[in-house]
C-alpha cells in the first residue's frame, strides 16, 4: 500500500507542479489561488503506461476538481497530461441536480449537479423490465458558452484567462433540476436547501464532496488484473488510502 500512496503523492506533485494542487485539505490551488474544492479525482495510467486514449491520444495522467459557487452552481475543472508534456485544460459549468426512478431508486433521491455540457449531461432512468441503464439526454448549452478551453502558452496554464472564467462563472444564474423518470422539472427554494445539505452530509454517496477527500483510479495493464483499473479513497488529513476496487 505504501507504494501506492508514493506514487499518487508523486503524481500530486507533478500536478502541483503545474499549477494545479489538490493535495490542499481545503480545497485547490490554482496557479496560487486558493478556491474551495468539494470533489477531488485523481486518474493516474499503468505502470506500463496503460490508459484509454481520447481521440487516439495518450493521457498520461489526469486530475478533476468541483469548485462550489454561492448560487448553488459547481465549476468542474479538469486538467490532463497529453503526450510530449502538452497539457490540455477545461471548464464546466455544473447545476444541481436531484433525481429519482421508478425502479432503481423508487424510495429515495439521488444528489449530484447535472452539466450544461453535453458531454456531461447525460443521467439515467431504470425500469423494472430494463434493469440497466439508459441515458437520458438533457441538452445542448446555447454556443457552447458554459464549457471553457482554458488556453495554454508554451505548455502552460493561461492562468489570467482561468480565474476569469470562474470568475464569469460565478455570476451565472442557478437552473437546479429535479428529475423523476425521465420528467425534468426545475428546483424550488426549499429543493435547493435540500440538496446542499445533503450534499454536505456524511452519507457514503456522498464522502467525496469534502476537500480532504481525493478519489484515486489507476488503470492496470490490459489482461494482468481481473479489472483495467483500482479504485481508493485518499484522505489527505490521514493519508489513508482505502481500496474501493
């Protein structure tokens, strides 16, 4: 285990390095600036090198962050190593978001924040004659405007233009949605109070949405381990690492 936790404090650094530390209890560090930070992932490839290309390129590793806003709305940000040390940078705007099925969850709520992206807004719905799930599509953002490609000057983060962006981001107005089944409905006031405190509590769906708390994937070698990747919960107060998968 102590190998593991060497190498993900390693990979932290190469990112803090970069401009980017998450290795903060409080939240993230980008290019200097403190924000607060209620999920934190990690993704770090094989020893081999293993990691599963996007558009035929190697990542080589990469780290996500959720920053809350005071209108109920996240920033996530994601910062990826590409090969040749080139680095790629991008920011979504994120809303609340509770849901419900009829099967897979008829008792209880879901919490989480839908993306105005649609690479990211899609959510599922189950039956009881389709115990899978189904993606459900919940949009297109108009322009494109609510996900950001930070620039990068000379491999590195075009810092001004980030913390301008969050800042725009922090000013755009919450559409938080409520979803049973496959009907969206917009949140009420009293819907938004109930999901940031549950977001916020200790629940185990919920462990994650605090700053001490980095969830760790590493991808394994094709054809050496029952699964392509391990799965641990790091607790940056204890340095525990607990293996989820």
């Amino acid at each position: 285990m102590s190998s593991n936790i060497e190498n993900i404090n390693k990979t932290l650094r190469k990112f803090a390095n970069s401009g980017f530390d998450i290795s903060n209890n409080r939240g993230i560090v980008l290019g200097g600036k403190l924000f607060p930070a209620n999920f934190k992932e990690l993704q770090i490839p094989s020893e081999k090198g293993f990691f599963p290309k996007i558009h035929n390129t190697n990542i080589h590793s990469s780290l996500e962050a959720q920053i809350p806003l005071e209108t109920a709305n996240a920033v996530h940000i994601q910062h990826t190593f590409l090969d040749g040390n080139k680095t790629s940078v991008s920011l979504h705007l994120k809303s609340p978001l509770m849901f419900r099925t009829s099967y897979t969850l008829p008792d209880d709520w879901a919490y989480g924040y839908r993306s105005w992206s649609a690479e990211l807004g899609l959510y599922s719905y189950g039956t009881e004659h389709e115990r899978h799930f189904h993606s459900m599509y919940m949009g297109d953002p108009a322009n494109g405007e609510h996900i950001i490609k930070v620039p990068q000057i000379n491999n590195d983060t075009d810092w001004d233009s980030l913390h301008k962006h969050i800042a725009k981001f922090s000013k755009m107005e919450s559409i938080g949605a409520k979803i049973v089944d496959r009907e969206v409905h917009e949140m009420n006031p009293d819907e938004y109070k109930e999901h940031s405190l549950r977001i916020s509590t200790d629940k185990e769906t919920n462990k994650l949405f605090k700053p001490n708390m980095i969830e760790v994937t590493q991808y394994n070698d094709i054809g050496t381990a029952d699964y392509f990747f391990s799965n641990w919960d790091y607790d940056l107060n204890t340095e525990q690492l607990i293996k989820k998968r």
